[in-house]
C-alpha cells in the first residue's frame, strides 16, 4: 500500500511558489489590464492566453520570474475584492469616503460579512481606482455588461416615461428617399390619424407644385478667375488683329548701290568672264577699296 500511495503522490502536480507582490508590481499590473481592455470589445473576459503577456512585461520591467498562474491569481484575487467592494456599495445607506478611500458602512452589517470582506472593509482600500474602472460595470464577472444594441431591450420593471419614449422612438421608420425627388416636389406625408380633409384640399395636397423655369432660389455660376482672364486675353487679341489688319503696312525703303555707276561702265566694257573675274579680284583688293569708294 505504501508503494501505491508513493507511486500515486508522484503524479500529482507540485503547487507553485507562493509571491509577495510589492505595491509598485500590483499597481502596473492592474494599469497594464486597463490598457489592453481599452483595446477589446464590450464583454470582453481576460483569459490565461491574455495574462500571459502582462506575465511578461511585469519580467521585463520588475525582472520577477512571475507565471501567468501567479498573475492570474493575482488578477483574480483583486477582482473578488471589488466584488466584495460593489456588494457594500450597492446596500443603501453605505457610501465611499473619498479622502480616506474607505466604504462607510455600519458595525451591524460589517459584523454579517466574512473575514476576508470585513478586513478589506475596515481599512483603506488600496488601487480602489484602478479597481473601479477596471472591473466598473461588470460586478467582477461580466454578468453586468451589456451590449449597446441590444440595452433597450431590457425590461428594468421601472414605470418612468423617459425609457418608453425611447423605445416609442427607434420604433419609428425612417423616411424613404425618391429618385428624382427634390425640396419644390416633396411626396405627401403619411397622415396615421383620422383627421376629415375635404376633397378640395386632399387633390391640392397630392398635387406636385409645378416647379417655375426662373427660379429665384438658384443663382447664376460665377466664373472663375481663369476663365476671366481667359476670356480677357481672348478680347485683346481679338482687337489686335482687327488693328493690324486695318492699317497698310509701311513701303519697303529702296536701297541705292552707291558703285552703280562704276557696275555701268564695267558692263559696257567688252570682256570675257575671265577678265570680268580678274577685275573684281584687283577692283576688292585692301589697296583699291579706298580709291573705288571716292570715286578716284
């Protein structure tokens, strides 16, 4: 039997070391779940999977070797708190001091609470914020959250008139929009009450208003600035054009060959083209040019 019962206790798992959190460790852990809940959605649960992560940081930043177990326990263990901490604020006649962080309950109900509530309860309470809005709303359990689309839903038993003139509200259709409808041809509104509207008035009513061509409502299009200016170009081009077209253009001055009379006398010459040529070679010599320019 001995045997078996070492046999059996070999199989059953070691219980995890026991962790004295300092306050500066509770309080980033608490910051970090408030962070990462801001990111999901309405109803959501902090699960191993989760806790893992901030198992990890608080190592990084504290160098603690925490497990995600320890955080766990850690997380859960502030969470019944604030379970203890709502159920006394939610009796009538308790409030919260809020200089000294205390739940101001009396001696004959603190006297019904168990050990662990009545301790909690005594004293000041410590991370009460971090707390109240990680856990705010939920009861410490989730039971509490409820989702935006389906809250009105839910039948408080209360006789107020606010919540049944916001149901009577969203029970209202929203109005359909016609093609080709505009503000002058609005379609007759639905009448749900029997109201007695003689002939005359009702064939008014549905009748579309005839829509006038000018009308006053709709303004001109102003044109832009480019177009202006365009537009201006345009004009001044236009009118050079006419100008230049209107007048005659100057007569072409006539330019006089200052040596005709020297090119006469050569032409009247009887020679070859070779002597032609042998002339005007001597004739634009650097040594002649300033005889044949005065004429000698």
């Amino acid at each position: 039997m001995a045997k078996g019962k070492a046999k059996a206790d070999a199989f059953v798992p070691s219980r995890e070391r026991s962790l004295n959190w300092h306050e500066d460790q509770t309080k980033y852990m608490l910051e970090w779940c408030m962070e990462y809940l801001k990111k999901e959605h309405v109803g959501f649960k902090f699960k191993k999977s989760h806790l893992l992560l901030c198992a990890n940081a608080l190592n990084k930043k504290f160098a603690m070797g925490v497990t995600v177990d320890q955080v766990d326990r850690h997380y859960r263990y502030h969470k019944e708190n604030w379970k203890y901490i709502a159920i006394a604020l939610s009796n009538s006649g308790n409030t919260f001091d809020e200089t000294r962080c205390m739940v101001i309950i009396s001696e004959s109900e603190k006297a019904r609470l168990c050990d662990r509530a009545r301790r909690l309860l005594s004293k000041p309470i410590k991370f009460y914020n971090e707390m109240k809005e990680l856990f705010m709303g939920s009861n410490a359990n989730g039971s509490l959250a409820m989702d935006q689309n389906t809250c009105m839903d839910v039948d408080d038993g209360s006789d107020s008139d606010d919540s049944r003139e916001l149901i009577d509200l969203n029970a209202y259709t929203l109005p359909e929009e016609v093609e080709g409808e505009d503000s002058d041809t609005l379609p007759t509104p639905t009448i749900h009450a029997p109201v007695d509207i003689p002939s005359s008035s009702t064939d008014q009513v549905s009748r579309k208003r005839p829509r006038a061509k000018n009308s006053p409502t709709k303004k001109p299009k102003r044109k832009s600035r480019f177009a202006d200016s365009t537009d201006e170009i345009s004009a001044t081009m236009k009118s050079l054009r006419e100008t230049l077209a209107a007048t005659a253009p100057p007569p072409m001055p006539q330019l006089s060959d200052p040596h005709a009379a020297l090119w006469g006398r050569l032409e009247a010459i009887p020679m070859t083209s070779d002597q032609r040529v042998l002339v005007g070679e001597h004739l634009s010599s650097k040594e002649n040019k300033a005889s044949v320019s005065t004429g000698v």
